[in-house]
C-alpha cells in the first residue's frame, strides 16, 4: 500500500508541475525533448508484442519461489509469489515502458544496461527499439530471471544479454568488460545507499553523452535522498523529474537545471 506521504507528493506533482507541452521551457534542448520525444504520436508497432506478453503475464496462474533482495527488505526473503502480481506491481507501467523506447530512438545508445529486470517487460521496451543496440540486464532472482528469458525468446529478441546475480558483484565485472554504457535504467534496489553506489560505478563508465533514468525517485524518503543527491553531481548537468522517472544528462553543452515536467 502506498503511504500517505507519497500520495501527497503525487497530486502536489500533479497539481502544481508544467510544462507538459513544452510551454516555457526555456531550454531548447528540453523543449525539443518533450515535444519530440515525451510526446511524440509515432506509433512504436513493437509495442504489440510487449502488450500481449504482458497480457498472458497478467493472466497466468504460475508462482514462482522468489529471492527479493530489494528495497524492504534487510534479510533475504525467499517466497512464491504469482508472475501476475509480479507483472502488476513490479513491471514498468506501458506509459513509461514507452517513454523509454522512444528516448532510446531519440537518442541511439549502443550500450544499454538495466538494473532490476524482473521479468523482463522494461528489458523489452529497451531492446526493441535499436536491434543493433546491446542491452544488458541484470536480475538476482534466479527463478524471475528464468521467466524474463523465455519472455525473451516468445518475443524474439536477439540483443539481450540477461547476467544473474547480485549487481554488487555483476557490474564491476561488466564495468571491466564493456566499452561506455550509453544509456542505464535504474531500477533495482530503491534505497539510497544501492542507488548512489550503482549511480558512481556507472558513471565511471560513462561519457557525456549517457543517460541515466531512475525508477521511482519518489518512492521513500531514501530515494528522496537519492535523487538530491544524484542532482547536485558535479557531472550531472540537465536534470527532469517526470514523478515516477528521473532522467539525468552529464553533457557539458547543457546548463545545470533542474526541471519538473508534467507527464
Ligand atoms: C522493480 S523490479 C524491476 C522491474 C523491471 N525493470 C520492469 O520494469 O519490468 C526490481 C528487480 O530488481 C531485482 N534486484 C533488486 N536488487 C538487486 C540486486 N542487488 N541485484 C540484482 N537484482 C536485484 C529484484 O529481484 C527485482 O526483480
């Protein structure tokens, strides 16, 4: 259940944020964002795909035995839970899903990384896009991992690479391995602490050009926390709040703001 606070920091965005059709914006390069991107009308015809594998998701009776390590939780937890709940209440909304397919056309990154794929409807949105992009995802739960690779193969995607373990110990590896991420999602452990740890190790393997998106920077006072936190980098120049997303830019050519867009 969402706490009280949260809810009031919802409808105060809701009320009180701008700029939904770019009015105002002084900033040329976000004005051409939001009008371009966050509210383009092109049609993304992959989106059929995700849509029915979330249907049949949100439609299966099947549990899994899950291992959550996530924000909540101190100890390692271990339960079944329905893959339709998971789908319900862990995946990304379509809305959002989309946004992040459309920034990935915008902005053409070879090298994507997730944090948190879950059963892999965000992964879907990430890969579809740019077929000749990597995108490399990471998900602790084994048995969670398993069901976002067959949600992988049902959609046919070949530019998946799905890494299974804990980030703490995948993604120095990964940093070792791979050239500049080009664009990260955020959206695993949302705690401060993880969050700030994960946004450091990625941005050094990371160029001006990168993005970072973050899940859910309103969720609870720690990813609050984070998010202040993540502005105020020295190396991050553009910031926007869409409530439910944080997108970050580190390219020198923008000004350090911080905007709150409605979306
Ligand atoms: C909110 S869900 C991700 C949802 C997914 N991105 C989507 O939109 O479809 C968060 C996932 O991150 C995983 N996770 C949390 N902490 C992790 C860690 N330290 N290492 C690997 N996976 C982790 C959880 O097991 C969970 O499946």
């Amino acid at each position: 259940m969402q706490t009280i606070s949260f809810i009031l920091k919802f409808i105060s965005y809701k009320l009180f944020s701008k700029h939904k059709k770019a009015y105002g914006i002084h900033s040329p390069f976000l004005f051409k964002l939001i009008s371009e991107t966050f509210n383009s009308d092109e049609k993304l015809e992959f989106t059929q795909k995700i849509d029915s594998i979330r249907n049949s998701l949100l439609k299966s009776s099947e549990k899994i035995t899950v291992n959550d390590i996530g924000a909540g939780s101190k100890k390692m937890k271990s339960f079944q839970r329905n893959i339709s709940k998971i789908a319900k209440y862990s995946a990304v909304k379509k809305k959002y899903g989309e946004l992040l397919s459309r920034i990935i056309i915008k902005f053409e990154p070879k090298t994507i990384l997730e944090l948190g794929t879950s059963v892999g409807l965000s992964t879907l949105y990430l890969a579809f896009p740019k077929p000749e992009s990597i995108v490399h995802t990471i998900e602790f739960c084994p048995e969670t991992a398993k069901k976002a690779s067959q949600n992988f193969k049902i959609a046919e995607t070949t530019n998946i690479v799905q890494h299974i373990g804990n980030i703490d110990e995948i993604l120095p590896q990964l940093i070792n391995e791979t050239e500049n991420f080009d664009f990260v999602f955020f959206d695993a452990n949302h705690k401060e602490l993880p969050t700030l740890k994960y946004f450091n190790l990625c941005l050094a393997n990371s160029s001006e050009k990168s993005i970072f998106v973050f899940d859910d920077i309103h969720w609870s006072n720690e990813m609050e926390r984070a998010w202040e936190k993540i502005k105020i980098h020295e190396k991050v120049t553009l910031t926007v709040d869409l409530f439910f997303f944080g997108i970050v830019f580190f390219d020198k050519n923008l000004s350090k703001e911080n905007f709150i867009v409605k979306y």
